[in-house]
C-alpha cells in the first residue's frame, strides 16, 4: 500500500467509494460521531480558541528551532539510557527497525497504532523477514485481518461495520465457536481481547508511534483509549518508538497545553483515556518496562518543507478533525486518497512526501469550503497549502490540457477587467435568454464534466458584480 500509492487513481478510486453502499452507511456515523461530540467539548472549555493559539505557537517555536530540540530529545534519551536513530527514509527506518528485531532475536512484533509504520511499509518489510507483526489497537487489528490499509487517522477501521468484523473474526479465529454470540460490538470486543492478550504476552519486541517527544526529558508519549499501546511497549525486552521528526516538543509544559486541543478536537473526550509517557528502558526498581529502548526518528521528506509554503503542514497533531469535518472524506472515505493520510491533511502532506506528480489529485479534491481549517486545532490554514499545490502543479504543466487552457481564456480575461465585465454581461444574458423556459440546462458545452452528475441552473438577476454593486447600493442608501 505505501510502496505503491494509488493516489493517481484518486477519481477512480473515489467514483468507487461513491458506489459502495455500505461504506456510505459507516461514513454517515463519521459525521454524526466526531463532528457533534467536538463541538460538545469545544463548548465546554471556555479557553478552547486560547489553547489553540497557543498550540499553534509552541508548535511554531519548536519547528524554528527544530535542529536544537531534536538534538536535546537524543541527549536526554541516550542519557536515560536508550538509542536515537534518525532516520532520512522510509527504506532506512524498516531497516533499522528489522535490525534491532534481529538483535532481540523477533519472531512475533506487537504493534501499537503508527502512522509512521504505516507510511514506511512496516508490517510486509517484517513479514518478508519472517517476523510476524500483530496490531493491537482493535481497528488496526481488525484491518490487518482484513488485509486492509487504515482508512482514517484515529478509526483506521471506520468504513467497516459490525457484521464485518463478525465474518472476519469467524474466518480467522482458530476454534472461535460457530454458535457463540458476536452480535453486539462488546461481544466483538471481548472476542479480540482474549486473543490478542495472548499475543501480547508471546511478543519479543513491541512497537509503538509517539503523539509527542519531549526534548526536555527524552521522553516519548502515547495518547489512546484502548491501553493496547500501554502492554505493547511495557511486556517485551524491546520497545521501539517510530516518531517523525516534528513530534518533537521542548517541555512537558508544553504537551499538556497540547493536548488539552487534541481529544476534543480528536474525539471529542475531554482527554484520551491513557496517556503514557515513557523515558529510557526499565531502571533499577521499576516494576516493568523494556529492557531495550530505541526511539527511530523518521524525516522522509519533512526536513524538505522547512522554510517553505507548506511549513505549516508540520504543526499537524493528528487529530482527523479535518477529515472528519471534510465534505469531500465525508463523502469518499480514506482509501480513495490512495496512500497514508487522507482527508486535507493528505491533501498536502501526501504530495510533499511522495510527489505532486503522483498526489496531484488530493489538493484538487476540496471546494475549499474551509471547514478544515476552521476546526484544525492548530489553525493548519489547509486551503492555502492546497492552493499552493494546486500552482505548483500548474507550473510544472501536471494539470490536464484542458484545465490549463481554460485557466489561460479565464486569466486573459481577469487580467482586463473591463472587457472582463463586458464579456461576463454577455455570457449571462446569453445563458439567461437560452435557459429561460427550462430555468437550468441539462446539457452545456464546456461543462458536460458539470451536467453529466448535475443540471446546470440558467443564470438568474445579472452578473455576480452586478448584484454586488445593487446590494452594496442598497445597504449604504
Ligand atoms: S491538519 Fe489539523 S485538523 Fe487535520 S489532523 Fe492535523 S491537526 Fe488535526
């Protein structure tokens, strides 16, 4: 999946998606779920609009100074103890990954939820070596069952319902009683538990992501509702942290006002119901923990939009509101955007880390409604970076033929305002006079792209100046 994109085949992809009537069905709860419950729990902390600001700063401080926190984050975590390695590419972090595995002699991996693993291909580079990856978050394991990529950031099994899981589960589970009761999602749930819980105590290594390094301490920290990401890095030998390099922060100061954005923005909790922190291997006296630590640091292309349009992109904390709030992943899904991260934070990010060349698609499909960065909890102005793209693309001829000669006939135009205003008057009145009995048309030259799924409505009082200038005159007189 992450080796071979299909985010060039997005349109396809997502005419798919639109035919698919019980993704539809599961995607209906994504806008009744995460939209209501955000608000709920925006309303409830009268500081919430504060706190983003300040996440947005402590985000924007870090990334200006990324070099020196990074380089305090290895300090502190090799001086507790455990091992940095950066990484500059998805190549060399399975690599790393495969070698500590060996070293602790791996044949079963338990996985905590990563992003980072999924955008370097872990589960198939380790399976290749004959280690076995086992997810334990329950919407990562029940897409690893399915042989299915995550189609959302924080529900990677949203387009999946219960009946699903049930046949899935039925296939998989050896011994499962054919006349036990799995009818019930807390019947599922009890289903997974019992076999993943021997899974996580068979595990030699335990892999986790990192919602946040913490420069001051060395410290990596999960945020999840499960516990899953708890057994997986306290039970094996070994834990591995997969993190890219903008997880950094510099103080624990500054995770917690973070996080008081992230689940209510997320999911709308109040807060995650575990938050784990972890620095270094197990020391003398600890109850638990691994007795191996490493942390692999991922660039793959960040350290690249440093300093450019798409900076702000790296402020990202993963929190799916935008895609949750996005008409457009509303109403396709996830696996449409053909690669790691969908929605508007895929929109950008995916084509600054594979290619505009490949993603060109994902920043085209937005009406630019704003949504996104309206609820974004530290304010990523999404719309812009996708207009950003949507140039870049225009100047390195990506964009079709077509487009790009409409665009020059519409920018001669806009260029000579006044034969601008008089070449709209004509058009309007013109499709104004053919349209007028039937008040749209159901068929139009240049926009059959338009008329093929939609009529086209037949304009109606003048050009958009026109009314303009009417309303502005009546509300001044
Ligand atoms: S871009 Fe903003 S809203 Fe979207 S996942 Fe990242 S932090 Fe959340």
């Amino acid at each position: 999946m992450t080796l071979h994109p299909t985010s060039p085949h997005f349109k396809k992809n997502a005419a798919r998606a639109l035919g698919d009537a019980e993704l539809q069905v599961a995607l209906s709860k994504v806008k009744r779920g995460f939209i209501d419950k955000r608000v709920a729990a925006a309303a409830r902390l009268p500081e919430f609009e504060a706190l983003r600001d300040q996440a947005r700063d402590i985000k924007n401080h870090t990334l200006a100074h990324l070099d020196l926190y990074l380089e305090r984050y290895e300090e502190k975590v090799t001086a507790s103890g455990g091992h940095v390695h950066f990484a500059r590419t998805a190549a060399e972090a399975r690599d790393i990954v495969l070698a500590i595995c060996r070293e602790a002699g791996a044949r079963t991996v338990t996985k905590g939820k990563s992003m980072i693993a999924e955008e370097i291909g872990l589960n198939a580079h380790l399976e290749a070596a004959g280690i076995t990856p086992v997810e334990t978050d329950l919407g990562e394991y029940i897409i690893q069952l399915r042989g299915e990529p995550p189609s959302h950031i924080i529900a990677p099994a949203v387009h999946v319902n219960a009946t699903q899981v049930e046949q899935d589960f039925r296939r998989v589970h050896k011994g499962l009683d054919e006349k036990r009761d799995l009818s019930e999602p807390v019947k599922l749930l009890a289903e997974a538990r019992a076999v993943l819980r021997e899974r996580f105590l068979a595990a030699d290594v335990g892999i986790t992501g990192a919602n946040f390094l913490v420069a001051e301490t060395g410290t990596s920290i999960i945020v999840t509702n499960e516990g899953n990401g708890d057994l997986t890095q306290i039970l094996p030998k070994t834990h591995i942290v997969l993190a890219s390099i903008e997880k950094v922060v510099p103080t624990l100061e500054d995770v917690c006002q973070i996080i008081r954005v992230l689940a209510r923005s997320a999911t709308g909790q109040d807060m995650s119901v575990y938050t784990t922190l972890s620095t270094g291997p197990r020391r003398p006296g600890d109850l638990d923990g691994p007795e191996n630590y490493h942390v692999i640091i991922l660039d793959n292309g960040r350290s690249s939009m440093l300093n450019t349009n798409f900076q702000d992109m790296l402020r990202c904390i993963r929190c799916g509101a935008c895609m949750n709030h996005c008409p457009v992943y509303q109403a396709v899904g996830g696996h449409a955007y053909g690669w790691v991260y969908p929605g508007p934070m895929g929109a950008v990010l995916t084509p600054s880390l594979i290619g505009v060349d490949k993603a060109g698609h994902l920043p085209n499909a937005s009406t630019f409604c704003g949504r996104c960065e309206s609820v974004c909890p530290v304010r990523i102005p999404l719309p812009k970076m996708m207009r950003h793209w949507r140039e870049r693309e225009f100047e390195r001829h990506l964009s079709p033929a077509a487009m790009r000669s409409g665009l020059a006939f519409w920018g001669f135009f806009a260029r000579r305002p006044a034969l601008y205003t008089l070449a709209m008057r004509f058009a309007v009145s013109a499709l104004a006079l053919v349209g007028r009995s039937r008040g749209r048309f159901q068929r139009l030259p240049l926009a059959s792209g338009w008329t093929a799924g939609r009529d086209f409505p037949a304009p109606q009082g003048g050009t958009f100046q026109a009314q303009w200038r009417r309303e502005r005159r009546r509300s001044v007189g």
